[in-house]
C-alpha cells in the first residue's frame, strides 16, 4: 500500500484544516510514494512504541513528536534516533492531533464511546470555516464558461460535494457611457441581455482567485457580481462532546465504571461532588479539559470527564458550579481513539493492510507511592 494512499484517508477522516493554528499535524518523516505492509497507532511516539513498529511501518501517533521547534534531528538526539530509526526501517511517522480532538467522529467521541454515552452535542463548536457567496450576472451564451473558471478557482464545493452552483435566467440591462468600451452594444444605447444569475459558494480565502477567474472569463469590460459574506455556523465538529448514558448512575458509581473502563494508569481516577447525586448528562474531552470547565457547566451537565485538571480551576468551578468532576490520565483519556483510528484503517483498507494499534502504556508517571514503591 502506498504512504499516499494511507495519509488521505487519514486527511479526510481529520482533517488537517481542522488543527488549531499552533499544532503541528501531518507526515513527520516518510516519502508518500514508498510502499508500506503495516499501521500502528499509538497516543504517543516514543522510542518503545517506535521498536513495535515493523519493517516498512507507518506510526500513526496522536501526539506530535515534533510540536515545539528543534535546530537537529541528528541520530544521538532522543527525537532524531526514533526519526532515524523509523526511515532505517524504510517507514513513517504521521500525527493526527487536534484535528483528531476537532473531527467528528474524533478523540472525545472514542472516550463517549468506552464510557457508555449517547453523544449528542459538541461541547466546544468550532465555527464553520469564513464562507463567501458569489452572485455573478453573465450572458447566457458565456454562463459555461464562467462556471468552469469559479470550479476551477476552488468555488463550488459544498460538503462532499464539488461543481455546485445555482442559476436563474434573465434580463441584464446597462447603457454604455463615452469611454466605455462594450463586449455587446454601443456607447449611447441601452441595451438588454439574455443573463444568467450564477450563485456559488467558496472559501473566504480564495477571493482574489474567484475575483480573477471571474475577470478572465467574464466577457464584459466590467463584470457585474456580488459577493456576500455567510455567517459562520456550527460545523458539528469541535473540541468535547456532551452525551447521556442510558440509566442514571449514582457519581460514585459512574466513577467507578470510569475507572473500570479506561486502561490502568497510575494517576488513576480522581473525581469531586457528592458520591449520591444521579448522573445522566455527561460532558467529556479526551486531554487537557479545565479550559472548558466553563463550557462544561453551560452545557448544564451532571458531570465532566476530562484529564489534567488543575488545583485552582477546579476548586473555583466547583464553588460555583455543580457539576461533578471527573479527572482521568491524560494518556487513558485519549487512548480509546487508537482503536478508533485502526478501525478507520481496516474498514478502508481491509486484509491490504495490517493494523494495530500499540499497547504499550506511555503515560509518563509510573511510580503510585499509595501502592508501595516497586
């Protein structure tokens, strides 16, 4: 199977459009026109997870191994050895990070899932991308055309769908002025035209392109179009989900079904609220979640799963909130995407392409001192 082939399907399902703006997402290391036998998806890329990868492997890491700047990537450096390693073996490295939190399903879904909920919103909408519609007005005889240059400049696309536009015939009226230099008619005499009103849709960062196309189609000196900026509006991807589980659970025992559920770390499971207050409505976020505390208690929720909850935003939200928290190790919380991601792979992909995902623990604590030291 090429790398290629391996890296779109991955791209659609998150799409990288979809990483927050200081993440670092996408092929790490590897030529996308190599050829590899096998996928191993992990949460984190590091040397012990790379060993498990095998000749001509591709490491799919939810992590970015590479997030914060580096000057070498030389073999005697921790991240440049599991780098050299992987290229040695004639494999890759790609990372699936917040845009694997974003997409839907993504990362918060996969920890719904384990936990037994129904997801039924998004805790934190990300806002659709800045859309603009286009209106242009063209003679008839020239519509094909203009609708060939908008596709061409990336107009027109809509979901899954490319080629989209809307038309309506009609009557165009101008009168050319002294100057004017007119594709139809002459200076001084009204005229009327046979138009098509064409309406598309394209990304606000390809204006200069529609505007261009437009130009260079269009048959008239001036062009007449509108251009209408769209209001953004939840696109049903972000980062957390709210769902319900399908009996309410005493806190006390909805912690305990977390605990079971989750891989064993030994951070464990930490939870704050009253141990016999029902829970029906759960807010979740695979990772780092108290900078959605706030989002949490607007969605009205009995309680929040989430990893990585600090001293002081959680006694602040629980002063003046109720709902309960439920604070889990980062690396657990996230781990259930792994077996999403394979999935995604196998259900593609099918006996082509062997898939697993590593089971190496690579939570970063390792000693529980209420257990005995090892």
């Amino acid at each position: 199977m090429r790398l290629a082939e391996v890296i779109a399907v991955l791209d659609a399902a998150y799409p990288p459009g979809l990483a927050h703006s200081w993440d670092s997402v996408g092929l790490v290391c590897g030529d996308p026109d190599d050829v590899i036998d096998s996928v191993t998806v992990a949460v984190d890329a590091t040397a012990e997870v790379a060993a498990t990868v095998g000749p001509r492997g591709l490491l799919v890491a939810h992590h970015p191994l590479l997030l914060r700047g580096v000057d070498t990537v030389a073999a005697n450096t921790p991240k440049g050895a599991l780098i050299h390693q992987l290229i040695r073996a004639g494999g890759a490295l790609f990372t699936a990070h917040t845009n694997a939190d974003s997409a839907n399903p993504g990362v918060s879904d996969a920890l719904a899932a384990v936990l037994g909920l129904t997801v039924e919103a998004v805790l934190d909408p990300a806002a659709g991308q800045d859309t603009d519609k286009w209106v242009i007005f063209v003679p008839d005889a020239d519509a094909e055309a203009v609708r060939t240059a908008l596709f061409a400049a990336g107009a027109g696309h809509i979901g899954g769908y490319s080629h989209c536009s809307w038309s309506v015939a009609g009557t165009g009226q101008f009168l050319p002025l002294d100057g004017a230099s007119p594709a139809i008619g002459m200076v001084g005499s009204m005229e009327h035209v046979d138009e098509d009103r064409i309406e598309v849709v394209a990304p606000a960062r390809l204006r200069a392109q529609v505007l261009a196309a437009i130009r260079a189609s269009h048959p008239y000196e001036e062009p007449a179009f509108d251009v209408l900026p769209l209001a953004a509006l939840p696109a049903g991807v972000g980062i957390g989900r709210i769902g319900t589980l399908a009996q309410p659970l005493r806190f006390a025992d909805f912690v305990a079904s977390v605990g079971a559920v989750l891989p064993q770390t030994t951070w464990g499971v930490r939870a704050a609220g009253d141990p016999d207050a029902p829970v029906t409505r759960v807010a979740v976020c695979g990772g780092a979640g108290d900078s959605l505390l706030g989002a949490a208690t607007a969605a009205g929720v009995d309680a929040y799963v989430t990893a990585d909850l600090r001293h002081h935003p959680a006694d602040e939200h629980r002063r003046a909130s109720g709902v309960a928290l439920v604070d889990v190790a980062h690396w657990a919380s996230e781990y259930p995407w792994c077996g999403q991601a394979a999935a995604l792979l196998r259900g593609h992909f099918g006996a082509a392409l062997k898939v697993g995902v590593c089971d190496l623990r690579t939570d970063p604590w390792n000693i529980d001192v209420s257990k005995g030291m090892p």
